[in-house]
C-alpha cells in the first residue's frame, strides 16, 4: 500500500526569489521537474497537491482544502497512511484544523522544513523520512494527527513552533512528545481528542489577542468594533488580566461577543484560581482549558460553522 503525500507548499519545497528571498513553488511553477522536489525517491508515495505558496498566506478555505485531500486519502483503499508537507509558520493550526475533521481510520502525519532545498543542512529529506516511518506505526491511527519534525512526534493539539531557524523547531505545550531515533519510534502518550466536526470553511470572524503589561483595552474594543464577534485572549497566567481588560471583557460578553481565555504560558492551561480569572468566567468569557489559545481559535472557528 501506498503512502499519499499531500503537498502544500511551505519551505520543504520554497526557492529563491527574484531579490534572493524564499517564495512558494506557487501553482503552474514549472521552473524545476517533479523529479527535483524532496519525496521524489522515497518509495511508494503518491502525490497530490493542496496548495502551493508559503503557509504565511493560508486561510481557511487553503486549510480547508488541505484537510479535503487528507480525507479523500483516507477514503481511498490503497492509501495507507497521509504525510503532509506543509509550511511551518502556521503548521500547527492546519495540523489541528485537520484534527478535527478527520477520523482515526488511517494516519496523519505533518512534517516541513527549517531550511530550503538549495540551502546547506536541508532538513525537509530526514523529516519526510520520519514522518513516513511514524505514519507506517501500527499505533500511530488512535493518536489522531501529529506532527513529525526533526525526530520529534508531537501531537497537534499541543504543538507550537518553537523557534525560526533551529531544526528541532516544533515543540509541545504540554511536553507530550514522541521521537524517531536511529529507526526506531516511540509515539506519544494518548491523549483526549475533541469529538470531531464537520468539514467547513469558518469566517474570519475569530480574533487573537495577546496581552502584555499594562496593555490597555483598546486594541480588545477596537477588534470587536471592527466586526469581530469573537476573541481569543492569550491571557496572563492561568487566564488573568488587569481590572481595566476584566471590565472590558465582562461589557464585551455582555454584549454578546464571545471571548475566550487562553494563556500566553507554554504549558499549564487555564483555570480560575485568581480572583480576575474568575470574574471574566463569571462574566461570561469562556476557558480555553489545556488547549493553546492558537489551537483554541482554531476549534471555535470551526465550531462556529456547523
């Protein structure tokens, strides 16, 4: 059986632009053979194509259709298992929008590159190699979708990008990791999956805020005035903010805009031990519990579209 790789875009396929800096290998790029692209010479992979550019420039509907081609692969009977080559800027957020979607009949690995094909040290060759080893692990389905990145096996409701230029450049909020190390794979611990929605195309009607020290409301009210019906906070802590933004989200909330509690901590999650944590719940915002606040927002948006 055949391993269906899904291509969409990002660094692992990138090249120097006309003033030297990366660009996608966009749609009708025919500036270099298929022979050229990292997968070629890695065994029985099929190839399909999602999307093209940098992951910068995804939205929903590009993330949408990424999580399309991972469930035609998994409806196809001589498909294995599902690789996706995707950017890194916002590979966790594809990889968790396709968590959501898919079901456990067959796995799903992400996996990209730190560095270019024509840069020295490419990366995108050992990643693709390990996460199509991790996609073949016979326990690998039950975890639901993770991603594989410079040995690591982080699942993609925790993962974040963890630095710019660095190979190991994926870690988890939770430290629950796995690794592929000289063949040999150990997966993750098992973890909670959320019940899975109905494949949609959310609105961009979600926000996310981050907030810092004596940040003042404005930046909060400004995004709901311009139309924005829901926010997610990376918040302090365990979910705190100061009096001013607690008074601001409760008149918020009081208004029916949806605001949601994450933190800008890489581990812990949100619950309302401070006295401010607890009033913007009691005010109506919500928690976004373990959940990241960038995985969050995902899952609201798209709760948001059944």
């Amino acid at each position: 059986m055949a391993i269906l790789l899904v291509d969409a875009g990002g660094t692992i396929t990138s090249r120097p632009g006309a003033q030297g800096a990366l660009v996608g290998r966009e749609a009708g790029d025919t500036s270099e053979g298929d022979e050229a692209l990292p997968w070629s010479g890695l065994g029985d992979i099929i190839v399909t194509r999602a999307y093209g550019g940098l992951s910068e420039n995804m939205d929903f509907a590009d993330m949408a259709a990424v999580a399309r081609a991972v469930l035609d692969g998994q409806a196809r009977p001589e498909i294995e298992a599902i690789v996706v080559a995707h950017g890194t800027d916002t590979m966790e957020e594809c990889a968790f929008f396709t968590d959501l979607v898919v079901d456990g009949s067959k796995a799903v690995v992400f996996t990209g590159a730190q560095r270019s094909p024509d840069a020295q040290g490419f990366d995108g060759v050992d990643n693709l190699r390990a996460a199509i080893a991790t996609a073949r692990h016979p326990g690998a389905a039950a975890l639901g979708v993770m991603i594989v990145f410079a040995g690591r096996i982080l699942p993609a409701a925790q993962a974040y990008k963890a630095h710019t230029t660095q190979l190991a450049g994926f870690d988890a909020h939770d430290g629950n990791a796995g690794q592929v190390l000289d063949g040999q794979i150990t997966l993750p611990q098992p973890a909670r999956r959320l019940p899975r929605l109905r494949l949609a195309t959310p609105g961009d009607d979600v926000a996310l805020l981050k907030l810092g020290a004596g940040m003042s409301p404005r930046a909060l009210q400004a995004l709901a005035g311009a139309g924005y019906d829901g926010i997610v906070i990376e918040a302090f802590g365990r979910g705190n903010a100061s009096d001013a933004m607690c008074e601001a989200i409760a008149q918020l909330c009081a208004a029916g805009t949806t605001i949601a509690l994450g933190t800008r901590c890489t581990g812990g999650g949100v619950e309302p031990d401070y006295d401010s944590g607890l009033r913007m719940m009691q005010a109506g915002a919500l928690s976004c519990g373990q959940l990241p606040a960038v995985q969050y927002r995902i899952w609201l948006s798209l709760q948001r579209a059944q």
